[in-house]
C-alpha cells in the first residue's frame, strides 16, 4: 500500500478556499516541519503481541475429496462441514488446512473448529448461497439482547467459529462474495424475518487470523469479531456498494487484542466500526472493545463513517490507537457516536497521522446518535467520552472540520487536538460546531470553536498520548 509519504499530501486537487494561497503554503511547511520535529515513539501495540509466526499446517485436504462442485450453481455446505468434521481429528496433531481450489464455491453457512486454516487458492471465490434457508439462524448476542436489525433472532453469519482458537482464513487473494444484494433488498423493503447475516463471524474465540483475501457483496458486516481477543486482520481489501445498506467493513466488538493493518476497505455504511454492546444489554454483559492498533488502511465509507466508535458501546471501548491512515470519499473520517441510555465510556483513543481527502465532515463526536434495543434502557445511564486525542491530520476538500456535540449531562472532556489542518469547501456553513465539550488545541486550522482553544501546552498532560498508553517516555 502507498498513500502515506508525505507526497500525497503536496497534491491537494480539492479547491482550497479557506486559506489564502500564500497563508496556507506557510502552514503546509509549519505542517511538515513539525510532522518531522515529533516522533511518535511506542512502536507497534498490539500488531505486535498478535502477530505470530505460525508453522504450516502439517496436514491439507481439498474441499474436492468432499464431493464439493466449483460450478457456483452446486450448494456445498454439507462438503464444507464434512471436510471440517474430518479435519477436527487434527486439532492436537498441529491442525489441519482445508484447500478451497479454483472454482466457484456456492455455500450456506458453516462453522469452522480449532486449529483449523481456510485457505482460498487464486481464483478461488466462496459465494454466499441468496436462499434464507440456507442460513442457519441463532438467538440474539447477549450484550445486544436481540437482533440489531429486527428484534428476535438473527441469521448466522457465512462462515462461524463460537468458542475456537488458533484458526486462520486466509489464501492467495482468493474471494469470498456473500453476494448481499437480496439482503440489501429485503432490509430495504422491511421484508427480514430476522437480522441480516455477516461474512465471518468469531465469537468468544482467540487467535484468529484473516488475511490475503477479497471480501465482496457482505450481507451486512464483513468480519465481526465478538468477545474475542488475538485477532489478527491483515492485507485484505473489502468492498461493498456505496449505496448498499449499513454495509460494514469490520466491528472489533467486545474485542481485545486486535490488529488490522494493510486493508483496503469500500463500504455503504462504515469501513472501521469499534463496537461493545447495546444500552442495558451490554451494561450487564459489561466486556468492553480494548487495546486495537489499527494502522496503514485505506478506507473509503460512502454514507457512514471511515472510523466509528459506537454508537453501541455500553461495554467501553478504550486504549485504541489508529494510525498512518488515508480515508476518503467518506461521509465523515472519525466519529465517535454515543447517547443517553447508553452508559460505558470511550476513552484512551489516538488518531494519528491521517490524510483525508473529499469528507464531508472530518472529526465528529455526537452525543445523541444511535437508537434503543426497546423501552427498557435506564436514560439515566449516562455514557463517558473522555482523553481522546487527534493529532497530525491533513485533509482536503472537507465540508465541516469538526462537530462535537457532548451531552449536557456529561460533556465530553479532554479532547486533544494538535497539527490539524483542514481545508475547507466553499460549501461549508461553518467549520466548527461545539457543544457540551471540552478541550485543547494546538496548530489547528481552521481555527477550532473556544470549547476547544484551552492551551495545549498547558493541559497537555491531561491529553491522551501513546506515553499513557504504554506507559513509556514518548516525545509526544
Ligand atoms: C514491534 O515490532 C518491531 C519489529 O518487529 C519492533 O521494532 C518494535 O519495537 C515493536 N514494538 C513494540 C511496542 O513492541
Ligand atoms: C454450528 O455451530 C452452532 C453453535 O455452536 C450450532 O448451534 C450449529 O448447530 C452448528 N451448525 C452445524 C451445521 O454444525
Ligand atoms: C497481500 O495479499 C496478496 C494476495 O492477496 C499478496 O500477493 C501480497 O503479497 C500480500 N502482501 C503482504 C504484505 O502480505
Ligand atoms: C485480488 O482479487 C480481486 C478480485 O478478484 C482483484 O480485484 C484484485 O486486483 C486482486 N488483488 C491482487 C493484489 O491480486
Ligand atoms: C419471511 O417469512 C415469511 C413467512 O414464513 C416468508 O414467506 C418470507 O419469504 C420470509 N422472508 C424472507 C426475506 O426470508
Ligand atoms: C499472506 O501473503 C504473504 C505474501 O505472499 C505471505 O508472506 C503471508 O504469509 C501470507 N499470510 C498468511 C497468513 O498466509
Ligand atoms: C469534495 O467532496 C465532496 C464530498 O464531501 C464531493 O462530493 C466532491 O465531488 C468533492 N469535490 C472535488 C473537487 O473533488
Ligand atoms: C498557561 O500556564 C501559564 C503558567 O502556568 C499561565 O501563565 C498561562 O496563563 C496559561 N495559559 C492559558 C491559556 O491558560
């Protein structure tokens, strides 16, 4: 992947109406000087601790000795779980590989065991059977208390894994296309009779890895880790229609231990969605979404949000860290949702060095976003947004630099933002809109609304800042 030297950032297309000519080439060369002047020490986080060099497994079958059939007309799932039946004996035996050649692989959903690797050859593409009835259905997850789309039930996803560890889903860039287009029709027309199904879902698993692969046409998320830790997402590219649904590329959800680098994410809804749990159903399930490292990703989120937090999250989201990430053609870069009912916190986040590039809103965070599973939620439940820091952002052709709009009950404090700068449209009615928030700013352009103008230098020890998150010495 490309996109994150300094040079794309001297090639700005959009119209830069904001700044005089002359002003903003200052500010382009303060940007860049200081780009240089602060390392970000820290190293890694977590794409180091889930990052494992793993052997090759000592055993592979092809989906082939199973009878299955790569004619995209043939429905293989019964192939698909005898191979994986079989394959189950190997799990103390240094695990097994299942081999998925060339062809068009037509399946409902199945369920992978342990120790297990899904490998998709090139040319490779597992297709997602478009009749509901091939597609088992499950209960609601605990810390949402019914489906997020229709209450009750909820279509389990293409491929599962519940209670597994050490399994990988990976190939030579092979395909999985969930072919959502009928899903996408029925959420639109109210016809579901339960939630709409994801690509690949883990649950309560570990050590999960997904990599070198394309992910196309998800019904509804593409790959949703949830109460899991060791996950590892690296080098896939992820598409769905821009005008698909709620398309979402990946939710780490009630998650520890993530690592996503080196994607390429497309998607209707959001490209990075960082959930745990829904009003008093997550509460009490109370597993919160900690210590992801996200970096070098590409991401483009047509009606949503290129990174979200929330907007469910009563089970806290904390200690994340994004960076060297290009996001564009995006409704908005990052956003943190919330609302009252909501209870758990978002806090300890960084965002760092970040191109954008045609968003119509760059940085948002709204304290009256998201819905409610029924009328039971406690309204008194008051959600926490506290010591998230934005820094080394450069954007071009943006709407609205930034809207934070806190709750008055509980305003949003310690928002850092440092080394912005943001040019803006000639459509924009204004740059900043703050509400119910506090923090500080430093070299940011526009300049940024009072909530958030308390000197940086002076409350920087109350900013979030990978010192904290490491608990090393940073320069930062
Ligand atoms: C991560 O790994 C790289 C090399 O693989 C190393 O240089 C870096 O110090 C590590 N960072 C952390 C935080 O462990
Ligand atoms: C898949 O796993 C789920 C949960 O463990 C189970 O309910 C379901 O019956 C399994 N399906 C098949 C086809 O084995
Ligand atoms: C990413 O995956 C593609 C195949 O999808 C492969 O050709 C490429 O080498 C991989 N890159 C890395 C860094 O793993
Ligand atoms: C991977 O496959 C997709 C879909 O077949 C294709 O568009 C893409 O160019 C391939 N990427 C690489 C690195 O081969
Ligand atoms: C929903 O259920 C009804 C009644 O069983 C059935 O006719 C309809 O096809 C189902 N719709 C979908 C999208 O599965
Ligand atoms: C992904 O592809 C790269 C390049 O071919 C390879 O080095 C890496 O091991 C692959 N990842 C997995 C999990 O197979
Ligand atoms: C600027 O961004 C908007 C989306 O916010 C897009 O519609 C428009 O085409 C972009 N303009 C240019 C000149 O790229
Ligand atoms: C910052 O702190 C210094 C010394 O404590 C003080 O003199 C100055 O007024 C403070 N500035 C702001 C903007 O609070």
């Amino acid at each position: 992947m490309s996109g994150f030297a300094l040079s794309p950032l001297l090639s700005f297309e959009g119209s830069i109406q904001f700044f005089k000519p002359l002003n903003f080439v200052v500010l382009l060369l303060l940007f860049l000087a200081l780009g240089n002047a602060v390392e970000i020490n820290g190293g890694d986080g977590q794409c180091n601790y889930t990052k494992q060099t793993r052997q090759p497994r000592p055993h592979s079958v092809s989906i082939l000795e199973f009878g299955a059939v790569g004619d995209g007309k043939t429905l293989n799932t019964i192939a698909f779980q005898n191979a994986i039946f079989y394959l189950k004996s190997f799990a103390d035996k240094g695990g097994a590989q299942l081999y998925v050649p060339p062809g068009r692989w037509l399946t409902g959903s199945i369920n992978l065991t342990s120790h297990l690797t899904l490998f998709l050859e090139k040319g490779a593409v597992i297709l997602g059977s478009q009749d509901p009835n091939h597609w088992e259905v499950v209960g609601p997850l605990p810390s949402y208390g019914r489906g997020i789309e229709v209450p009750g039930k909820r279509y389990r996803s293409l491929i599962n894994g519940y209670q597994l560890h050490d399994v990988v889903i990976t190939g030579d860039n092979g395909t999985i296309d969930g072919q959502g287009s009928v899903w996408w029709d029925w959420f639109s027309s109210g016809s579901l009779n339960y939630s709409r199904p994801h690509i690949v879902e883990f649950v309560d698993s570990e050590s999960v890895v997904v990599s070198n692969l394309t992910f196309l046409n998800a019904p509804a998320y593409n790959i949703h880790p949830v109460y899991c830790s060791g996950v590892h997402v690296h080098n896939i590219s992820v598409s769905t229609p821009s005008d698909s649904p709620y398309t979402i590329g990946i939710v780490p959800d009630s998650s520890y231990d993530v690592c996503i680098e080196d994607c390429t994410i497309s998607t209707g809804y959001d490209s990075i969605s960082l959930k745990s749990g829904w009003d008093e159903y997550g509460i009490d399930y109370g597993r919160p979404t900690k210590n992801i490292h996200i970096r070098r990703v590409d991401l483009r989120a047509s009606s949503g949000a290129s990174i979200a937090f929330g907007s469910e999250m009563s089970g806290g989201i904390s200690n994340v860290l994004v960076e060297h990430v290009h996001l564009y053609n995006s409704h908005s870069g990052v956003e943190f949702r919330t609302t009252k009912g909501r209870g758990g916190y978002i806090e300890n986040i960084l965002i760092s060095d970040v191109v954008m590039k045609n968003v119509y809103k760059a940085l948002g965070a709204c304290g009256q976003c998201g819905s409610h599973p029924d009328d039971k939620f406690d309204p008194s439940a008051l959600p926490v947004l506290d010591h998230i820091t934005i820094q080394n952002v450069f954007g071009t052709n943006i709407t609205i630099a930034g809207s934070f709009v806190g709750i008055k009950e509980s305003p949003f404090t310690s928002i850092c933002l440092f080394k912005i700068s943001l040019s803006i449209n000639s459509g924009s009615p204004t740059p900043w809109e703050c509400s119910d928030v506090s923090g500080s700013s430093e070299s940011v352009l526009p300049e940024p609304c009072p909530e958030l103008k308390n000197s940086y230098s002076n409350s920087s020890s109350a900013c979030f800042s990978l010192s904290t998150l490491y608990g090393k010495a940073s320069a930062l």
